[in-house]
C-alpha cells in the first residue's frame, strides 16, 4: 500500500484536479489516512464476509471515472473491475492471468523481481 503513494504523487501533480481514493484492508488504513493526495480511504476486512464485500461492491460500483489496480492479486483487479467506467491495473505476464487481462482496458506486466517490492 505505502508503495502505492507514489502513483497517487504522480497522478496528482499531473492533474492537481483529481479526487483520488484508496482502497485498502482493515487495519491498514493509518498509514495513508494523513496523506494529502487522497481524498478518501476505503478499507475492507481482508477476510470480509460475504454481505461485507458486497455492501463493499455496492458502495463502489462504478463510481469512479478510473480505477487503478496496482497490485496483480484477483480481488485488486475485480474491485477495479467493479469501481471504474474505465480501469488499468497491474497484471503477471503468464497464461492464467487471461481473465483478469479481459477485466482491464489497459495493464501492464507485473514486476515482482526486478522491483523494490518484497516477494
């Protein structure tokens, strides 16, 4: 999640305009809740009962102009799916992210290895 915030930065001083918000686990939220680019921080139960995810999925349902995925897991693609009218993401490079690839208007490969991320 905190290596999402340079994305938000980026699209921000970009288009000073945006309203961006983020979605993220339960518990989680206190490390992005101060951050100024963000508008609003929407947090889910990383294990969410099923009426949870779907007051969740009411809640999101195409609200968004775009919704930005980035993280490649199957729940971060769909809730992308789910909140924009338009939607990129991050996706593997590999033959059983084909569905996902159809979720998405734009992706592009997920680099794990070569990143500053932790496997």
């Amino acid at each position: 999640m905190l290596l999402a915030t340079p994305v938000i930065r980026s699209l921000k001083t970009a288009r000073p305009h945006l309203m961006i918000d983020m979605l993220v686990f339960e518990g989680t939220q206190d490390v992005v809740l101060g951050y100024a680019d963000l508008r609003q921080v929407l947090t889910i139960p990383e294990r969410p009962s099923a009426e949870a995810h779907l007051e969740l999925l009411r809640a999101i349902w195409r609200r968004y102009d775009v919704a930005i995925s980035v993280l490649a897991g199957d729940r971060p693609t769909f809730h992308a799916w789910v909140a924009g009218r338009y939607r990129l993401g991050t996706l593997l490079p590999d033959n059983k992210s084909w569905w996902k690839r159809r979720l998405l208007h734009e992706w592009v490969p997920f680099d794990n290895i070569q990143t500053h991320t932790c496997p």
